[in-house]
C-alpha cells in the first residue's frame, strides 16, 4: 500500500514549481519545494545547511530537484516513504577520488604551460641584470619604472624563472600530497630535516649562479648601493656572498590553498653568507589579480552591501584574534575561531548595514548579497532560471572585485567565476557555469574541499548570541 500511496503522490504533484533568492539554505529550499508539489520531500543532514542562489519560476519539479542534487552534489534517494537528498558515504567517496585526480590534473597543466612560457622569455644575460637593478634603485627613490605592468616585471626576476623550473622538477604529485598550511624545504645539500632536490633542478640552479654573478657585477658597475628589496617577487634580494664560491641553496615550499604556492628561494655562500634570496606564489598572485576582464555584457548594479563587505576587513581592523570551545544547541562540541574589530573593542560596535549577516548567518547568509545578488542579475538578464553556488573563499575576493578591481559586468563576473580572463598558467577557478536548456547552473569547481572550508554558519549565530566578548560580533 505505500509503494501505491509514494506513485500516487508524485503522479498527481503540482508539475511546476517556483522560488526567488539571494540566498537560501538547501534545507528550506527542499521544504518550500515539498510544500509547493506535495511530494514527500527531506534533506539529510550532510546538505540541509549548504547555501545555495535560486531563481526560477513554474518549471517542472523534476528538473528542478536534478539540476539541485547536482549544484550541491548530492543525490535523491526514493524509498516508500520519501525522496531523500542526501549524500552517501559512497558517493562522498567517490567525489573525493575525482576532485584528487582533477587536482593533479590541473597542478599538471598548470606547471606545463608555466614552464613552457619561461622557456619562452628573453634569456636573462647582463644587460638585463642591468635594467634589473636600475629599475630597482629607481623605484625606491619614488621614481617611475620603465616598466609600466608589474606583472611583466615579475617574469624578469631569475628567481621567479628558477623557482618554475625547480617545482617543475619536483612535480606536481609532489605538491598535491601536502596539506595546505604545510611546508617543505628542498635544497641540494640537505640536512636531515630537507628533502633533497631532484637532479634534474641542477641545471636550474646552475643558471641561478651565473644570474647572482651578473646582478652582483651590475650592482658595482652602477655604483648602486646594496639593493633593499623593493617588491621581492620583482627583485632578489643581494647579499655580499660570492657564487665562485657556492655553498648550497634551500629552497622552501608552503602549499596556501587548494590550487596554490608560496616559496622562498635562498641561494649561500660556503661561508654562509647569502648570495641571493627571492620569494614568490605560484601561481603567480601579482599577474593573477593583474589579469584584465572583458568588461563585456550588461553592467552590474552593486549594491552598497556588496561594497560595504568589501570595507569591512579594511574599516574595522582586527585587535584581537581568539578561540573558544562550544557546545551548539544539539551538543556538537566546536571550537570556533573570531576576530573584533577595534570599534568593537572600543564599545562601539560596528554595523554598515551587515549587523544581520555578522550576528545571524543563518538566516541572513552573506553569499546573498555578495554573489546571489549579482548571479540573479546575470540569469534575469539571459531570460534564464537559476540555481547556484560560490565557495565561501570566494566571496570576500569577489566583493573587493567589484568595489574596486574591475568586476563591472555580467561577463565580468561568470569570467571571475571560473577564472577564464587570467591565461591558463594562472588558472585556479572557483565554479563551473553552464547554460542548458534555459537555465544558468553555477557549481563549485571543487566541490570537496569548498564543503571544507565553510564557515559554520550555526556556530557562528550561536556564538554571537552568547557571546560575553562585550557584545562583539564574529566577523
């Protein structure tokens, strides 16, 4: 009898369904949509709390409940009873193992296309050691570069082109196999704490030598005093070590994100004293972020929300940063991490409108007014329903795009997505968009580590409403 009373339900269900938000918990969603249909709809646990933008007006519920369990990477589980969205332990692993090998794959072609653009860069002899260390003891007596786009200067500097080369020479396994947060230090005369470089890296450094001498013999030839470093991802810092008589070089390798790098590179004399020293991100942060959008489409309307987030950091400063041990309502223990501002500290707490997104993100979730707001202008736009999300890592970038870096249109946004405006050298996207059959579908380009790295929204609201930090805010 309920396996009848499950068919009758779904056959005689409303066939279209509707729901228009900035931003909406998966779990309300899934309820609002049961009530609207009358199918027997329930969110599990492992999903009810993901956010999620959706516009869209009498479209068939079916497509609706696919084109959801995709966008949140779950999946509908029908039993006599109910439809359950709900991620499995099977399918849970499952995505693991395809976001490690869509990981490596782009560290791969990442590394690839960066190695392959440095081979084809001018060689660096002595005439460009020359306009190095020119431009180096211009720019800190204020005067301006011949250079006018940083980006371009950054792939000049030797110890960018040798720091390519030795993480080629690595490997991108290598790299993939770290945790974020975790470092590595390489050299080639390790002690027992390094990891020694592969030999294929000693032609690299080889080379290095040789640009020290030159940078070192240009910085005599000039009469330029010993450079300070004036941006150490465009100059090498040199030191008053001989490469005639090379002692080692460590080269040290912190993995900061999921598709990100930072190292330094140091280069001594047998005596210890430095020769040359540079750090620099990989990918490459300055040209990232220097990268041009199209500015083509429609412009987005930003709302003062949208740039108040992007303030917010910058406005209100951090004084303190702590943590505590909490027990949520259902007796989860969660240890929660918080910055005050120092208006705060000061008794005067701050607000610039974004009062509820800071003391309830529950309800009042900051991907709305941050992308939920500017995706709907880009689906209403294209006549197109919508369903999507946006890594929370995302959000505050994405904010700061807008109020001040260039993100002024509907193409300029869907390029920031999925980092499409920066060469694919550079490229770690955010989402992935598809336009199908009417709809504008954005998902989480990996899906694994965004569920990761979501702020408990709960625990958030539940700390700022028992707070004793003076009424502060988490930020």
């Amino acid at each position: 009898m309920a396996p009848l009373l499950a068919f009758l339900a779904i056959a005689l269900a409303p066939s279209t369904v509707s729901f228009h938000a900035d931003s909406v918990r998966v779990e309300t969603l899934v309820a609002d949509l049961a009530r609207q249909s009358g199918l027997p709809l329930v969110c599990a646990a492992a999903v009810r709390n993901e956010p999620v933008v959706v516009d869209f007006e009498d479209q068939p519920v079916e497509d609706v409940l696919e084109k959801l369990a995709s966008v949140v990477g779950a999946e509908w589980q029908i039993s006599e009873t109910e439809r359950r969205l709900t991620r499995t332990s099977s399918l849970r692993a499952k995505q693991q193992r395809e976001e490690r090998a869509k990981i490596l794959a782009a560290w791969t072609a990442r590394l690839k296309e960066t190695a392959k653009e440095v081979d084809g860069l001018p060689e660096f002899d002595e005439r460009a050691a020359d306009r190095l260390v020119e431009e180096d003891a211009r720019a800190r007596t204020g005067e301006t570069s011949g250079e006018s786009d940083p980006a371009r200067v950054v792939t000049r500097n030797p110890v960018f082109r040798t720091g390519v080369k030795l993480l080629s020479a690595i490997g991108p396994k290598e790299f993939t196999r770290m945790s974020i947060g975790e470092r590595v230090v390489y050299s080639d005369a390790p002690t027992p704490m390094q990891r020694p470089l592969p030999l294929k890296a000693r032609a690299a450094i080889d080379a290095l030598k040789t640009h020290a001498l030159w940078l070192i013999e240009a910085r005599e030839r000039l009469s330029v005093e010993r450079p300070s470093v004036y941006y150490p991802q465009f100059m090498p810092q040199i030191g008053r070590g001989s490469p005639h008589e090379y002692g080692k070089t460590v080269f040290a390798v912190s993995r900061t994100a999921l598709s990100g790098l930072r190292y330094s590179l140091t280069m001594v004399d047998a005596q210890g004293r430095l020769i040359l020293s540079g750090i620099g991100s990989f990918p490459d942060v300055v040209r990232t972020l220097r990268a041009p959008h199209s500015h083509r489409g429609e412009a987005l309307q930003i709302s003062n929300q949208t740039k108040t987030f992007a303030l917010l950091q910058k406005a209100a400063g951090v004084a303190m940063a702590s943590g505590g041990s909490f027990a949520l309502e259902d007796g989860t223990e969660i240890r929660l991490g918080y910055a005050v501002s120092f208006a705060e500290v000061d008794g005067m707490p701050i607000d610039r409108g974004l009062g509820k997104y800071l003391s309830d993100p529950v309800t009042h979730d900051p991907i709305g007014p941050v992308f939920g707001n500017l995706i709907r202008q880009v689906a209403k736009n294209e006549k197109r329903s919508l369903l999507a999300t946006a890594p929370d890592y995302a959000l505050y970038r994405l904010a700061r795009g807008v109020a001040f870096e260039g993100i002024q249109t509907h193409e300029d946004l869907l390029e920031y997505l999925t980092q499409s405006h920066v060469r694919a050298s550079l490229r770690a996207p955010y989402a992935e968009v598809e336009k199908e059959e009417g709809w504008l579908i954005v998902r989480l380009a990996y899906p694994v580590y965004a569920r990761s790295e979501r702020f408990d929204r709960a625990a958030a609201r539940f700390h700022s409403r028992n707070s004793n930090q003076r009424r502060c805010d988490p930020c």
